[in-house]
C-alpha cells in the first residue's frame, strides 16, 4: 500500500514537472493549472478512464474533454506517461513549430485529444453534445445482456469556463436533457489572470448548476485522491449530470502558489528550482523515474478493455446482426444510398421551405441524421416530416431543441459529430451566426462535417428591419478558413447544397436560405452548383458576365434579359458557393467566368471580397431598413435596371 502511495505521489509530481520544464524550455505557456491538477488527471488516466492509448479513436472509449485549454500540458504529460504516441521529445517542443504540443489542445493533430479547446467555454458545451451521441446511440442501439455502447465524457473546466455564456446554454440543456454520464470537475482555485476571481466572479456555482437540473459535489483539497474516487463514486450513481468542484492552489508547491502570477507565464529558474526543493523532486528536466512510467503505462490494460469490448460486439453481431451492421456504418462514418434526384417543384418557393422539403426527403433515408433549431423551427423548416422530439423521456427523437441558444446550439452540434454515430444540423436565423461563431470557426478548425443552416438570409427579411437583416454575415462567414457556404437560388440548388454537406467529411458546411419564394430554375441546370458555380443563361461570344448568389441570380437573369434587348450579350452565371467553385480545377473556372470578360457581381450584402470575380459590384455596405421587403429592394438599388446600368458601364 505504501509503495502504491508513494508511486502515485512520484507520478503526481512527474505530471507537474513535465509541465514546468515545458514552459521554461518553451519560454511560454501556463504552468499553474497543471500543477494544481495533476493529481486528478493521475487519477482518471490510470484508474478511471476507460481508454487505450493504442488506439485513441476506439469508439467506446470514455471521453475526456480540457476544457481549460491553457493548460495542455497536463494533457500532453499525462498522454505522454500513460502511453499514448506522444515521445518526450515533442513535449520538449512544446508550443514549437511543428510539433504534436501545440500551445492549445487540437483534434486530429496530437493523440488522444477529444476536441480542440482554447476558447473558454467551448470546450464543455462541446462536451455536452459528445455525452448527448452516447445517450443517443445507447437508447438506439443497447439490447438486454448486450449493452455496446456505454461510456462517460468527462471534462475539466476553468473558472473562466464557467463565466463565459456559452458554458451555462450547454449546461441548462444537459440538465434538462438528462446527461448523466456527463462529468464535469470544476478547477475551484480562485484565480483569474487580473487576480482574485473575486473581482469579477462571485456567485454560488453549485447553485446556479442545481437551478441547472445537476448533482453537484465538493472535493475540498485537490490532492485528495480518494476524496476524488468518493466524489467520482457518487457522481456515477446520480441520473444527472454532475459538477465536481475540485479546490485547488494554482502553481501548487511553487512560491508563486494561489497568485495570478503562476498562470500565464513560466515560473522562471529560481522559482522552479524552489518547487523542486518543496515537492521533493531531485531529477533535472524532462527526467521521469522508470517505476512512473511502469506504473503509468496503460497500454496492456487498454488494449484488454478493447478487446472486451469487441468480444462484446461480435456477440452483438450473432444475437442482432442488422442492428450491428447498422451500427458498424455509422461508427466508420459511411453514408447510406441517399436521394440523388431533387422532389418536384411546381411554384415559387422559398428556399428555407424547399430545404425543409429536401429534410423530408433525406431523413427517411438517413437515421444518423439529427436536426434542431435554436428555437425558430417554423422559420428554418428544420424539423422533417416524422422526426420526433428528443427529450430525456424519449432519448430515440430525432429533433433536438435548443431553445434561444444558439452559442450552445453550435458547440453541441460539434461534439455530436466529433463523438461519432451521427450528422448533426441545427438552424437559426442568418443575423444570429455572430452568436454561435465561435463553434463554427472551431468547427472549421477541427474539420468537423457540422451543417449550420441560416434562414432570413437578406434585406428581403423586409419589415423586421435592420437588426434582423444580415448584411456583412456572407462575407464574414466566407472568411473562415475551411467552411463551405452555400447560398442556392432556388429550390433544385438548396436540394443539391445538401448533397454537398452531407457528403463533406472535411469540414462544416454553412447552407443560407432566402425568406421569401424565389423562382424556380431548370433542374438539369441547378445541378450545377455541385461545382459551386456555373453558366445558367449564355450567350453566343459573351461580352460581359452578371454573377450572382441566392435570390439575387433571378435579379440578375431579368438583367440580363434587359441587356438583350438592346442587342448586348450577356452571360448569367450563377454561383451559390466560392468556396466550392474555389475547389474545382482553374480550366473549369475560367471557363465559367472568363478572366478577360467584364463581369458585374450582384449580392444583397457586403460588397468586400467580390473584386476577386468581378470588376463592379451592386452590393451593399450599409445597414438596410424596416419596410416591405420589394420596396427595401428597390431603395436600396437591387433592380434590374441599376444592375443593367453597371455592367453596360464597363462595356466600352
């Protein structure tokens, strides 16, 4: 017993010294958190985590989320020491070009990183959707005496976590829904990097997440190991989430303990040396005992844990095989035969209806897909015809509810898809994306296949005004590095825009869809926007082009149609997605839009980022107003004659 308890304090230590030699090497980072909490991240990677470092993406793993980003190096320690393809030597190059340690945890670049964090808050509220695709896939798929799907997320947030919004929208919803093997230890040491959380931060969190629907804990000393595996105990046991506040000393055994001056920044030589001396730790940098590695080492038991459960999955397999067939496909992230052709149109529609028509198409056919709306479902046509309600007494619903949340709404989105099993979307309003950019631009990062959906897509909102009109969103959106937007124009394009998100595995995918009915294009045409762009309307040896996006493509077909009678020739070209139409080969897109030809862009919305296609834009860079959405249009300059007028200007 003694011998365990001494190798679980050498081990402790070993986590807090990877950390600060990391830092000073790097000259950078935040040492603080991992030496208050390497006593908890000891305890969950060797003894509570269901995990193997052979296999980080075994799909029945616990998941364990750091929600508190700044303090990757207790991840990448305890990673490093466990066994995980992680070697000293990129520890030593911790936050260095290249390296698998980068300054905040990043999914798919280091092993056994669940999510990427950084942004406080996100973390958490991504965590709460990896813990809804458990208790989701768990009610699909567990029978009696064979129960496949069975794991925990656990999480470590910050204080700082807790004061960010986004963290309290996931939490409302993951005590409303249920989520009990949703875990979070709370980071309680009071610090903040102005100083004393005191400042700024004082209400009573345990009753605030009580209020949320969750069983909340206190563990009163950090270093208390069975406190922790008593409070771990009693968490498993409660029917709803759980909020373990954890009281620690940030910088623990340094002489900068419980000051704002162990968090963001190396503890400096005389000051590690001084935690050596007080923790007892002789070895010099970067040395780890070899009894802590024994000890550490989670590989066999790993593997063992595996194993098991793909004994467990073959029994699954005999006793309900198309069940596990089903289950199998969705776990390696395989689509199933999807409609390929669109439903028939026969009017003018809206593209946010045409899209809820393409849902009612899709979803039969797709049990993986799960849809919400941040409360606007009538206004997105989010929710497909029979796709039920989930809520915790019906954990097999398919539409999920976010109520007026869209920050949470995103994240949640993101760690359904980051967790495996399903296709998550979610809807709201254009105007609100700013709420939930956060998860987008992390979505992006990442490369998760999120589909976001954003109706009211213009000014043609009309009478609503200027504050639920977006004007600079398309733009805004567009500048994120890896995600698709794709604004249709009509309803054959919205079918075809959803082709392309659901197949997209590399990234999210932002489809924008117009309020008001749109014409309807030729089908066999609308299914160019595959390509993200293409030739609508030609002409024999065009002069000059009218490009356009969304409801303004039949603006600039009528143009178009202006320009013809008085004898100009005139290309129409219709371009729902630059990030597509940036995809395909450079032959293809000079072919569609002919560099030497004088090109007008047209676009209900800023003008900025156009002069890559177009020599004159009729967009806008101004606010819109309150009015009846035809005649917002037509005082704004969105007509065809003004449109007609631009490109015959550059026509000489």
């Amino acid at each position: 017993m003694t011998e365990t308890k001494d190798l679980a304090t050498l081990s402790v230590n070993a986590i807090r010294f990877l950390a600060i030699d990391a830092v000073e090497k790097a000259k950078s980072g935040h040492p603080g958190m991992p030496m208050a909490m390497a006593p908890l991240a000891y305890l969950l990677y060797r003894e509570v985590l269901r995990h193997n470092p052979l296999d980080p993406a075994w799909p029945n793993r616990d998941r364990f989320v750091l929600s508190a980003g700044h303090g990757s190096m207790l991840l990448y320690a305890v990673l490093h020491l466990t066994g995980y393809d992680l070697p000293l030597e990129e520890l030593k190059r911790f936050r260095q070009w290249g390296s698998k340690t980068p300054g905040h945890p990043e999914y798919g670049h280091t092993p056994g990183m669940e999510v990427t964090t950084g942004p406080l808050g996100q973390g958490i509220a991504t965590a709460v959707g990896m813990a809804l695709a458990e208790r989701k896939l768990a009610a699909e798929f567990n029978r009696p005496g064979h129960v496949v799907v069975d794991h925990y997320t656990y999480v470590l947030a910050s204080d700082g976590d807790l004061m960010e919004g986004v963290s309290g929208e996931a939490s409302s919803l993951a005590g409303t829904w249920g989520l009990s093997k949703l875990i979070v230890f709370w980071d309680d040491n009071r610090i903040s990097i102005d100083g004393p959380t005191d400042l700024a931060f004082t209400e009573d969190v345990l009753a605030r997440y009580r209020a949320y629907g969750w069983h909340t804990l206190r563990v009163e000393d950090a270093n208390d190991l069975n406190a922790l595996r008593h409070a771990i105990k009693l968490a498993k046991l409660d029917e709803r989430p759980s909020l373990i506040a954890v009281r620690s000393h940030i910088g623990y055994g340094s002489p900068k303990q419980d000051s704002h001056k162990a968090h963001g920044e190396p503890l400096g030589p005389e000051a590690v040396e001084a935690t050596r001396k007080n923790l007892g730790w002789p070895y010099p940098p970067f040395e780890v005992p070899e009894e802590v590695y024994r000890h550490m080492d989670m590989r066999k038991r790993g593997k063992a844990l595996q194993e098991a459960w793909e004994r467990a999955m073959e029994a699954y397999a005999k006793a309900f095989p198309d069940l596990y067939e089903e289950l199998s496909r969705r776990l390696k992230g395989e689509l199933p035969s999807l409609p390929e052709e669109p439903p028939a149109f026969d009017k003018p529609i809206a593209t946010r209806a045409a899209s809820g028509k393409a849902l009612d198409a899709i979803a039969p056919k797709m049990p993986e897909l799960l849809g919400g709306s941040a409360d606007l479902t009538p206004s997105n046509n989010t929710q497909a015809q029979g796709m039920a309600d989930f809520s915790r007494e019906n954990p097999l619903g398919r539409y999920l509810h976010f109520g007026v949340r869209e920050h949470a709404m995103g994240a949640i989105l993101n760690g359904l898809n980051l967790h495996g099993g399903y296709r998550a979307y979610g809807g709201t309003f254009l105007v609100f994306s700013d709420y939930m950019r956060p998860a987008v631009r992390l979505a992006a990062l990442m490369g998760t296949p999120t589909i976001f959906v954003y109706t009211h897509d213009s000014i043609a909102l009309g009478e609503d005004g200027p504050t639920h009109q977006p004007v600079e969103h398309l733009m805004s959106l567009r500048a994120i590095p890896n995600l698709w937007v794709i604004r249709p124009a009509d309803a054959y394009e919205t079918f075809y825009a959803w082709q392309v998100a659901l197949r997209r595995k590399e990234g999210p995918t932002a489809i924008v869809l117009t309020r008001q009915a749109v014409p309807l294009l030729p089908p066999e045409k609308a299914k160019g926007l595959l390509k993200g762009g293409y030739v609508l309307e030609d002409a024999e040896e065009p002069e000059g082009v009218i490009v356009a996006t969304g409801s303004e493509v039949h603006l600039a077909l009528k143009a178009r149609a202006l320009l013809g009678e008085r004898g100009r020739r005139v290309r129409g070209v219709s371009l729902p997605s630059l990030e597509l139409f940036a995809a395909q080969p450079e032959a293809y897109r000079k072919e569609v839009l002919p560099p030497g030809l004088p090109t007008v862009a047209v676009e209900a919305g800023a003008s900025l980022g156009w002069e890559r296609y177009a020599h004159k834009v009729v967009g806008l860079d101004r606010f819109g107003a309150s009015a009846p959405y035809l005649e917002v249009y037509e005082r704004l300059g969105f007509t065809p004659e003004r449109v007609a007028e631009a490109l015959l200007s550059l026509l000489v």
